[in-house]
C-alpha cells in the first residue's frame, strides 16, 4: 500500500497523528480535518472442479507470473463475497462456478489481507484463459504442479481439500499464516478443532 | 466513504476512468498515473459470555447512539480477524475474550463490510464501559433488548447464538445481508445448510 501523502478531498498535505478519541497514528488533513483510513483486504477467489479435476490458472501478470494459482483477487464494493469469488473466477479463467460454498478463511495479517475461498463445480467443465492468465488447466491430483504454486494460501487450502474429499466431508478451514512478508509463512490452523 | 478527489501521492485531481485492464472506474491520477482503489471494509466483533449470559453494549457514538451492540469494529492493518475481534472487545467493554472461535460470516454488499464474529469466554466474568461505549451489561436470553439492538448482524448472530446453545452445537453461521441502505435487510443464510 502506497503511503498517503495529501488529502483525498482537499490535496492538502497530511499529518499522521493519532485522533483523540482512536489509538494509532491517521492521515489526518489539517485543512479539512478529514481523517484517510487505511484497512485490510479481502482476497476472494474459487476452487472448482470437474469430473474430479481442479481447474488451475497460470499467472500472467506480477507478482508471480508464470505461477498457478486458484482463480482470485480482491473483493470489489457492493458485491458479496460469493459474488467477488464468481467474478474472480470469469475474469481470470472464463468459468462459471455452481453449487458454491465457503471452505477456507485465511488470515494473512503480516500483509493485511484475509482471504475467503469457495469450492464448487466448474459449469460443463468449461474454461479458458482470461486476460491476467496465461493458461488454464484442468488437473488430477497427481497433476498439481505444487512447486511452482505462486501463493502458499492456495497450496494450504488445496492440500485441506484433497484431505478432506479422501474423508468425505467437506470442512470450513480457517487459519492464520503467521511471520514476515518474504519469508516462510507458519500457518496456524484452528479449524476444525 | 468519501469521494476521491486528489491524488494521495502527488495532489493533482483524479479522474473516474476503467484501466486498460480492468472493467470498474478506479480513481486515476492523470499527472502521476497512481491508482485509488477503493475495497470493502471488514468489520471484527465477540459474542462473549459469562456464566450463560452475553456481554452488550449500548453505544455512546453515532450511528445508532443509545442502542445496543456486541463489541465489534474494523479491522485494522496488521492484526488478524481474531486479534480485530478481541483488541474491539478491549477497546469497547475492557474486556478480555478466552477460548475464541469463529461463529459468524456476515456479507452486506450494499454497504461494502464483511463482518467476522467470533464467540468465546469473558475471562472472569469482567467488563466495563470503554470510550465509545455508554454502558455494558451481562443479560440472559430473556433480557436482550431485542428492540433496542443497534445493527441486524448482531441481532441474527444473537439469534443464532441461542438457537445453536438450545441444540448443544455450535455451527458456523454465514449469511448475505440483501436491499438498500435504510431499509431492512433480507438475511439470504447459506451455511448451515
């Protein structure tokens, strides 16, 4: 996130000082006595399968171009979650996702971003690269290219998937991927119990 | 929100246009070419209990002053949804939360918040006032005031609460919060299914 320098409303320049009734330091404007806040992001993005398969994006844009991913990205005002998820997975792989529902909950706090997955199946098993994607792929289990996934959120939530479906339930999964940005997320998983 | 109007990194005013790999206008900066997005908020809250009965709060803020509410707030930077959820509890009742899990997934598209309850103990049954709070109370079922609840989230996640005690289980709870600003909510709930 950009650091903010003047003021959305008046282009003044801002203070960063903490207001009396808060605790931590805003982009307050002297001028016009707005207060710019910063906060987290919600990541939302889809696992869809068909006839078994799980339908993969190859990045093509930074960061981490040419790695697979599931179809994601951040969450637009005034749509739902699910929604977000849905559209995510159209922009990027042209798919529609059916009977979708919440499985994973990540919390990444060292970057401010949560993330909210849904799994669900991929409409006639129909998809194709979509603008910021340079392939698709639809893949077994035994296919998943796990050395070249871009985010360890998607390896987490992928790994909890194909482990749950050997045990034939699908879970809600929540965790929290602890340490620094660049270095080896801990994740910390407390659900299920 | 407010309305963008300047840049926040060089002053110059924005303009409303969709990048060239985009689909939404975004706050474009003409002069430094920096983009303004704009995303949904999360809103990080306790269902706390003591001996069976929930801790409220009645507001001493606007919106909705005088009515009453279970300790929640934004999300802010650097912390996860269950440190949010705690530091609001802190903040808002002095009060500290113990054997937290997530209950609710609250979506409200039509004000852009995501809203994650998590419910657990209020360690040694102690809370009092905090600055934006006029009062706490610890209530039984049959003393919630059900008229006087601040936000519909809290008053279905109440509701589910007690539902889910009644029936020995907790469950996770999500739920879409449909219609305009100001009218009342249509609550879409998908999970438990």
């Amino acid at each position: 996130m950009a650091k903010i320098n003047f003021c959305t409303q008046c282009a003044h320049r801002v203070d960063f000082l903490i207001p009396a009734d808060d605790s931590r330091p805003r982009a307050i404007c002297p001028n016009c006595k707005h207060i710019q806040y910063s906060n987290p992001k919600l990541v939302v993005g889809c696992l869809l399968t068909h006839q078994g398969k799980i339908l993969l994006c190859q990045r093509d844009i930074e960061p981490r171009i040419n790695y697979w991913t599931l179809p994601a990205g951040y969450m637009e005002n005034r749509e739902s979650t699910l929604e977000g998820a849905l559209r995510e997975a159209k922009e990027e792989a042209c798919a529609v996702g059916e009977n979708m529902r919440l499985f994973a909950i990540y919390d990444l706090p060292r970057i401010s971003h949560v993330y909210m997955l849904y799994v669900g199946d991929l409409a006639q098993g129909e998809a194709k690269a979509g603008d910021e994607t340079k392939a698709i792929a639809l893949l077994e289990e035994s296919e998943i290219p796990w050395s070249e996934m871009a985010f360890s959120v998607m390896t987490e939530a992928l790994q909890r998937y194909f482990e749950d479906r050997k045990n034939g339930e699908l879970n809600i999964h929540r965790a929290t991927f602890e340490g620094q940005p660049g270095e080896e997320a801990t994740i910390i998983r407390d659900w299920p119990q």
